[in-house]
C-alpha cells in the first residue's frame, strides 16, 4: 500500500469532487483505504487528512461532521489534500461513469453464519460438477493473470445486475453448491494465501447454478492486510465470521 503525497497548491474551484471511475474506498480507524482497481493497487490516506476531505468529496466514506457535501472554497484547508488525490487519479471532478453497482458497506446488523463447513460428504460429486469446477476455476486464473482487475470487478457486477434477478438466493442449494466445491478444491490448489483466486472461482462457481452472492474485499489496517470471501447478507460461504470480522469491506459486488 502507498500513501499519498499531499499537495502544497489549492486547487481550482470545484463544487464538488467524486471517487474516481473503478476506485472505491473505506474509512478505517487510521484513515481512509482506497482501492484502485484500474492499478489493483491501495492507498492510504492518514486520519487527520482524510476528515479534511469529509465535507467536500461526494461519497465519501468518513463521515462529516456538517452533514453535507461543501464546495473546495469553502473548505480551503482541505483544497492540498485533494490535489494530492486527483493527481494521483484517485478523485475525480465527475461522478463515476460506471454502470454498475459496488458497495463498501454491508448490513452487519445480525451475526455472521458460515455455511457449508464440515458437510463436504454429505452430497455426491457429479461430473457437472468437477466440469464446472474447472471451468470457473481457469476462467478465474485467466482473468487475476491477463485481465485487468476493473474489468474483472465490472465483469462479475454486471453478470449479477442481469442474471441475480431472475431468482431468489437458495440457501440450501448454496450449502449443497460450496460443500462440492470444497470437496473437489482441495484436490486442485490450496486456499491458503490465495483467497482472491479461492473467492474468485467460488464466484464463477455458483453462478453457473444460478447462484450470486457477494464477492467482498477487506482490509485491514493494523497490521496492513487484504483478504476476499464470499457471503450472502449474514451467511458467509468461504469463511468463518471470526475470519472477517477484523476486515472493512472496502469492496462488494
């Protein structure tokens, strides 16, 4: 993670500015955590910095205390702040362009359930499903490896947007979906330290069942550290909630 140089010059006049296209962010207890998904790279902002920009950045994930989006003129002291932030691409003088629908912030008002732990026996592996195995798991490998991260975030966005109407999430049928793709994962890579590629290809996977939970990105700030899971409102499906209780969603598709 880089930490950005805050500007010496106050920018132009600006009514308002906006996160940039394919940057999203989250307030943390150190500050403010981008994610560039255009770089796949982080930043950092520091907390006294990152109130500064509170009232005058639309969308921004501290909290202002005024309650409302003010104009750079108004706020002179935060203008520094957020010419360090627009030359770096990460503040734009738009809103985003983007037609699809990412959130930073998920409902934590019920404890978190893992599902599908310890029952990788209880259901029959079929060749459907080693088939669709494979194919979301080199789909997943072809797209962290060639593709560009933002294409990747907008890809799983939209096949959500327009296929994760056409039913209601089915609990059961996604216990029965994770457990045989524990079941056959195991025998193909291992999880550990590869959890972008694990949620990743969990995503693929159950979409092919007409499944489309929330592939989610974390961090977390003391120490620095990045996970992704997978969860559907309280139901986690590739984690325990001990796991990712100490990350800040700063990413749900």
């Amino acid at each position: 993670m880089t930490t950005i140089e805050v500007g010496s010059h106050p920018t132009a006049q600006a009514a308002h500015l906006w996160l940039a296209d394919d940057v999203f962010a989250c307030s943390t207890r150190d500050g403010v955590v981008f994610l560039d998904a255009k770089t796949n790279k982080y930043h950092g902002l520091d907390f006294a910095n990152a109130q500064a920009l509170a009232e005058v950045v639309a969308g921004w994930p501290m909290r202002s205390a005024q309650g409302a989006v003010r104009g750079i003129e108004e706020s002179p002291g935060a203008a520094a702040v957020a010419d360090g932030l627009e030359s770096s691409g990460l503040l734009a003088r738009r809103p985003p362009s983007h037609n699809y629908s990412c959130v930073s912030r998920l409902d934590r008002s019920q404890n978190m359930v893992a599902i599908g732990f310890g029952t990788e026996y209880l259901y029959s592996v079929g060749p459907k499903d080693v088939g669709n195995f494979i194919a979301a798991y080199l789909k997943a490998q072809r797209q962290l490896r060639f593709a560009s991260f933002d294409s990747v975030v907008r890809s799983v966005a939209l096949r959500k947007s327009r296929r994760g109407r056409e039913s209601a999430f089915d609990v059961q049928e996604a216990v029965r979906r994770v457990s045989i793709f524990r079941r056959i994962r195991r025998y193909v890579f291992s999880a550990s330290n590869r959890c972008l590629l694990h949620a990743l290809t969990l995503t693929h996977f159950l979409a092919l069942y007409h499944l489309f939970p929330t592939w989610v990105i974390g961090v977390s700030t003391s120490p620095w550290e990045a996970h992704s899971w997978v969860e559907h409102e309280r139901y986690s499906l590739d984690a325990t909630p001990e796991r990712i209780h100490s990350y800040t969603p700063i990413l749900a598709v």
